[in-house]
C-alpha cells in the first residue's frame, strides 16, 4: 500500500487544514531538517523531531540534506567522514522522536542530485556524492537500523546519468524521483504533460524501471501542480502511483515556484479531482493536533527556556529540555536529552532516571552525576569529560579531548586529530575511517580495554591485516591506517597488542 503524504511547511495548523480541507488524515507528512549552516542542522531537526511534529498520528518522511549551503562544507568533504557528527546528532534526534514505536523511519538525502540548483548537486561530482551518501547512511546506521533511505533523481529530459552516482543497493532502500506540471514549461495539455514526464529519458518509466533492476520499491517524494486544468493529469499520477511497487509519494501543498497548493481553494477543479481520489470521502474525520508538548501513555517535554534563570522539570517520558544560561533542567524518569547552551545551565539527574544525553557546542564540558552521553555540537574543537558511568563521549569534526573517567566508556573522537583518554574501566575506542589521527593516551590491555576500527573495509578488516601496521616509536605505538591517519597508542608496546584488543566494523 502507497502512504498518501503532503509537504505543508513547517506548520501543525497547516497540516490541521490539509486534512480538513481533504476529509480524512494523510498517512504521513513530509518534513524537512534545516540546511542553511551546521547549527540550524541539528537544532532543526530536534526542534522539527521532538517539538514541531511530536505527537501526531502520521509518519514524518524526513529530507535531511548531505551538506548545509553557508559554503562552509562540500561534497568531497563530506565523502570523507567530516561532517558524520552532524550526521548521528540528527539521526539522534529523529529516532529520540519515535521511542514510542519499532516502525522504519524514512529518510531522504541529496535529493534531486541530478539538477545543479543545490549545493549536493552530483553533476560533475558523480564520486563525491557517492562517498558523502554512503557516510551519511553509515553514520545514521550507526544510531539506528529502524533507518531506511531514499536516493532521489528529479525527472529530467537529458543531463547526466543519474545512475553514475548510485551509492549501490547496500545504501539504498527507496528510490525517489520528483516532478512537478507547471503549464509554463510542459505545455497546457494536462495529459501530454503527463506522458511527457514519463517518457523524458530520465521519467517515471525510466525511474522503475532502474528501481525493478535492482529490486527497490519506489517514491515520489514531491509532485505538484500549477494549474486548475490538472485534472486529468492527477488521475493519471494516481493511476501511476497504483500500477506499481510505490512505497509513498507526497504532494506539495504550499505555493512557490510554479507550484500551486490545493487546500486553499485557489485552484478547486483541480483540488475536488485530488479530494476524490486521495482523500476518503469525509469517512476519516480528522484528528485535532496535538499541543506542542503533549502528554500520552509515555508523557514527555520539550521545553526552551530563554537564559532568564528559570528551571525546567521533564515529565517520565522521554524530555528534551534546552538551557541557555543560568538554569536548573532535571527531567526526571525516561531518557532525556539536554541542549545545553551555557556553562551556568545546570543539569539534574536522579539515579535509575533513564539514559540520558547532554548535548552542547561549549568548549569545555564535564557530565553531571547520572547522565551518560555527551555529544559535542558546533565545529569548534571542545574539552568533554564524563563522570564515572559508563558513559559515551561523541566529538564533533575539530580536534577533540574527551575523558572517559571510570567506567566502561564508549569514546568516538569524530573528526579532527582528537585526544582520547578512557580512565579506569573496560573503555572502547571508536576509530572511524577519515576522521583524522587519533591519539589513546591510556590503553590498558589488562582492564580489557578495545579499539574498534571501522569503515576501513577490505584489507584492514582482521587482526592480521591490522598487526603488521604496528610500529614502536619509544614509548609508543603507531599504528598506520593509511590515506595519511595514524593511530598512536601511547604508553604501549607491541608486543603486549593481541587479537582481543581489537574489532572490526
């Protein structure tokens, strides 16, 4: 069955209106995180996740882009791990949104790849845009399996292959195309219009057909109209839609760019044509939306406070409380995330209180007694400490100093040449390929301490690929890992390394 989605902007009351306006609940709305630099990244997309859309009865199908289009990042980039921090922080943020459930959780990235209008645009960087999907879909992997990502074309007539910038089926679940009927361009005849699109070389017909070969269900994650004459032309996409292995196509409802939105009556022939065919006939009466922080069987919060000095209390669900100076921000039971914006926010945890995670762009942060996580934002280099839990430290893309303290810590430097040290526990030392080279100040062998090492595939994927690297340097060991990283261990020596100091992912 094809979900039935539309994109409304970023707004409750205009999805609220959709749905009265077409006489029944959509399956899903579609919603877009933020791309204008690396900061409105992530706090879009935890705003969008965990405030904006929190709550309602419709699946989100999220666009997150590759880059963000300040001019600070790049595809090349991109392709080699530098932006993965910001990457996991938003998947973060997107599945904390969906604790409630164990369905997949659609993600679309460098879509329209074939069009040169964004700044992902694959055209003449065919390589690039495959390396930087393939890092993107890693590093949400990384977070979670309940991911599931759309490559996605725009219809074209002619241009580049998109095909040269197919990442493979390992990365791929969807396939998507989008394509849109402006009179303009297409001409007036709703049904030449249509058939234009799916005969263009690379249409519709083209799109299922490279979905068919490679065994992948299809999307059409933005189609529109411009035109009260579209009749035709939208019964013909329904019939589409219909024919094949269509997993959600979503309409977008809001007027820009030779696009026209349905619901507001500006174009009604069109619009009762799309009500009779998408909609339910009023059987379906619509839910209201819920508040901003709404409260259910697993009760949460998400909550901002403006750096005032007020305090902010969670519920026993899972919260996200955000501080920006001078306040208290306990959030009780369940596993609650912290936007901490300022060195005098205060953060309160109780023990047995969930999996909690602080999240900041400070430059020096150390947790508070039971919270667990720390992930460094931003893009400036950043001092994290943890407290003694067994806790997860996550850097950003600049040269980080995380400290584990006691506990079985998890440190992943990120990018940049970052300085790890685990203290006293079981530690294990997250290695990702291009992320720089990273130096362990205090590997223990004796306490069962692990480096991970992962994404070097092929050739570096076992013990013996990995040991004849080793290099004594003093009172170190290097550990070459090629294209110019280098791990160093220090205060260790060769011959105390074996196999069961070592994975590989």
């Amino acid at each position: 069955m094809t979900l039935t989605g539309v994109y409304v902007g970023n707004s409750k009351s205009a999805l609220q209106s959709f749905e009265n306006w077409l006489g029944s609940e959509v399956d899903a709305v579609h919603g877009v995180v933020g791309f204008s630099n690396w900061r409105d990244y992530t706090s879009s997309a935890n705003w969008a996740a965990n405030d904006l859309w929190r709550g309602i009865n419709e699946e989100v199908l999220w666009s997150v882009s590759l880059i963000v289009t300040d001019g600070s990042a790049s595809l090349a980039q991109a392709g080699t791990g530098a932006y993965n921090n910001y990457y996991r922080s938003v998947a973060q943020s997107l599945l904390n949104s969906r604790a409630g459930d164990s369905d997949p959780i659609y993600v679309r990235t460098g879509w329209e790849l074939n069009g040169d209008w964004f700044k992902w645009s694959a055209v003449g960087k065919s390589q690039d845009f495959v390396s930087a999907f393939r890092e993107f879909v890693d590093s949400f992997r990384e977070v979670s399996d309940r991911f599931k990502f759309e490559w996605n074309v725009n219809y074209a007539h002619g241009g580049m292959d998109p095909a040269t910038a197919y990442p493979g089926d390992n990365y791929v679940d969807v396939v998507g195309m989008d394509f849109y009927w402006s009179p303009d361009y297409q001409g007036w005849d709703p049904v030449k219009a249509f058939e234009a699109a799916r005969d263009a070389k690379y249409g519709l017909q083209w799109l299922e057909n490279f979905a068919k070969a490679h065994g992948k269900q299809t999307a059409y994650s933005e189609w529109g109209i411009d035109s009260n004459n579209a009749g035709e032309y939208i019964r013909l996409v329904k019939e589409w839609f219909n024919d094949h292995n269509v997993a959600y196509e979503s309409y977008w409802n809001v007027t820009m760019d030779k696009v026209t939105a349905m619901s507001d009556g500006g174009i009604s022939a069109a619009g009762a044509v799309y009500k009779s065919l998408f909609g339910d006939n009023g059987d379906d009466t619509p839910a209201a939306m819920p508040a901003a922080s709404p409260t259910t069987s697993t009760p949460s919060t998400t909550a901002s406070s403006a750096g005032n000095g007020t305090s902010r209390t969670g519920t026993s669900g899972n919260d996200v409380l955000t501080g920006n100076g001078g306040e208290n921000l306990a959030g009780g039971a369940g596993n609650d995330t912290y936007e901490v914006n300022s060195s005098s926010t205060v953060v309160t945890e109780s023990s047995g209180g969930g999996t909690d995670t602080v999240r900041t762009w400070l430059g020096s942060y150390v947790l508070p007694s039971e919270v667990e996580n720390l992930i460094v934002t931003g893009t400036g280099w950043a001092t994290a400490t943890g407290n003694g839990l067994a806790n997860t430290l996550t850097g950003n893309a600049a040269p980080n100093v995380l400290n584990g303290m006691g506990g079985n810590d998890r440190l992943v430097g990120g990018g940049g040449n970052d300085t790890l040290s685990g203290g006293g526990g079981d530690d294990r030392f997250i290695i990702n390929r291009g992320e720089g080279s990273d130096t362990i100040t205090d590997f223990r062998s004796w306490e069962r301490d692990v480096v991970e090492l992962k994404g070097y595939g092929t050739g570096l994927d076992s013990y013996s690929d990995l040991s004849w690297r080793f290099q004594q340097s003093g009172d170190n060991v290097i550990v070459r890992l090629g294209n110019g990283e280098n791990l160093t261990i220090q205060h260790a020596k060769v011959a105390d390394l074996t196999a069961d100091h070592f994975l590989f992912g």
